[in-house]
C-alpha cells in the first residue's frame, strides 16, 4: 500500500472525527467557527490527495505510452545485416543511446509515481528488459568491424596476387550455414601488426563449369584488435559460391597495382 492510500485513510478518519465532534460538541459561535475551520481544512486535504492521485495516475499513463512506443521502435530495428558504413554505424548508435536516456527518464518517472500511486512493477520490468535489448543491441554492432566503402579501395588497384599460405592469423569459420546470414570472424597472431594493416577483406567467388570464375560480391573492413567478426548474406547454400579471407598490407595496398592478399579459401563444402 503506498503512501497516498495511508493519507487518504488518515484524513477520512479526520473529517470522521471532526463530524463527531460536531455532532457532541454545545452549539457556540466559538465552536461553531473552529468546527467549521476543522471540517475544511480535512475537506481540502483530503480533495487535494484524491486529485493528486488521479494526476499521479494520469502522469504514470503517459510514461507508459511512451514506453510502448520505445519498445516498438526497439523491436522493429533488425541487426541481421550489419553491413554497415562508419556513418551508418554511427546513427543507430547514436539512436540507440538516445532511446537508452529515454528509458531512464521515463524509469525515474515511472519510480517517482510509483511512490505515490503503487501498482507499477510490471511497468518497471518492462522498462528494465528494454533497456537490455537496447545494450544488447549496442554491443552487437560495436563487436562487428566496421565496412569500408568498396569505390573507395577497389579502385586503387587492377586485381591482386594470392598468398595462401599466411600464419598472420586464425580464421573463424561460420557456425550455422542454415540462416540467412552468417558469422565468420578472425583474429591476428600478433595485434602489432595491426597498424600495417589496410583493409580486411573478403570477397564471394563463384566457380563456373568452364573453370571460370566470376566475382559475387567483396566487403572491406576496418581491422580491430581482438575479435575482428563480419557478419554477410549466406551465399554458401549455393555449393559453387566459396570465399577468400583475408588482408592487404597498407604498404603495398596503396602503392602496387597488384598487391598481395593475404587470405584463405572458405569452401564449407570441401
């Protein structure tokens, strides 16, 4: 039971009492004047609690409208592709920060009624689970690297020469071919190299019956330290579709028409 609800009681107990002792008290104009001063005040107070919760009330409506209207906007934005530009990045971050101060002002407003009027758990655990799904949000696309516009690299170079054989770093190969996108992920050796790095890069080939093949898309990446995770379209349902993971050296990337790729073949059906 929350406060107003005890107020309430207390002063109807009040105008109770104050008609008792208008009822016993001797008719005087003394009396009669105090009486009347008593009866008021306990009137007042007691309006003033009953409107002040239906305001509270009507306060707490509306914190829950916008609840509502935070918690579709929430649900509605979709991660599954996260091939996102910095800027692109940049914006649903910046949304979702802002929905976050959302959540929290409406959570203190939700708590400041709560003290008055009760009622309200349901509406607080609400808030909280938006509040997790907004930073679960936030950290996945803060794992995932950033892309890199592929007008701004591909035209640095005519094509590129292959070595298969780096030991730079340990490729992760996708877990779950059955979904619509996939994760692949990798991570260097030695994160001192980093700094040497251009772009991560990795490119959709597809193997033709002529022994040609034809390229399907290429996605560069920003380079990161630790966990450098990509998530793409699953192409590999198609058993020809295959991928070459890897990087350019900055050195050689900027200034060779055909630099090396460091990279390894992706066939999840070899």
């Amino acid at each position: 039971m929350n406060p107003f609800y005890y107020l309430t009681i207390f002063f109807s107990g009040l105008l109770a009492l104050c008609y008792l002792v208008i009822l016993f008290s001797k008719p005087s104009n003394k009396y009669k004047l105090y009486r009347k001063f008593i009866l008021g005040l306990a009137y007042c107070l007691l309006f003033s609690i009953v409107a002040a919760s239906f305001w509270s009330e009507y306060e707490l409506s509306k914190e829950v409208k916008k609840l509502k209207e935070l918690q579709s906007s929430i649900s509605s934005r979709t991660l599954d592709n996260l091939s996102l530009s910095q800027e692109e990045r940049s914006q649903i971050l910046d949304s979702l920060n802002i929905e976050s101060e959302q959540l929290d002002a409406i959570l203190n407003a939700v708590q400041r009624q709560n003290a008055i009027v009760g009622g309200s758990p349901k509406t607080i655990d609400e808030i909280y689970r938006a509040k997790m799904e907004t930073q679960k949000q936030q950290n996945e696309i803060i794992k995932f690297n950033t892309i890199i516009n592929s007008k701004k690299v591909a035209n640095k170079r005519k094509g590129y020469r292959i070595n298969s054989s780096s030991s730079s770093f340990t490729f992760l190969p996708p877990q779950d071919l059955s979904n619509d996108y996939v994760d692949l992920g990798l991570y260097f050796q030695d994160e001192t190299i980093l700094p040497k790095i251009a772009v991560i890069c990795i490119e959709i080939l597809k193997s033709n019956e002529d022994g040609t093949r034809e390229l399907v898309d290429d996605i560069y990446y920003e380079p990161q330290q630790g966990l450098n995770k990509f998530r793409l379209r699953n192409y590999f349902r198609d058993s020809n579709i295959y991928a070459l993971v890897g990087f350019y050296w900055k050195d050689d990337f900027n200034s060779s028409e055909y630099p090396i790729y460091e990279s390894i073949k992706f066939h999840p059906t070899n």
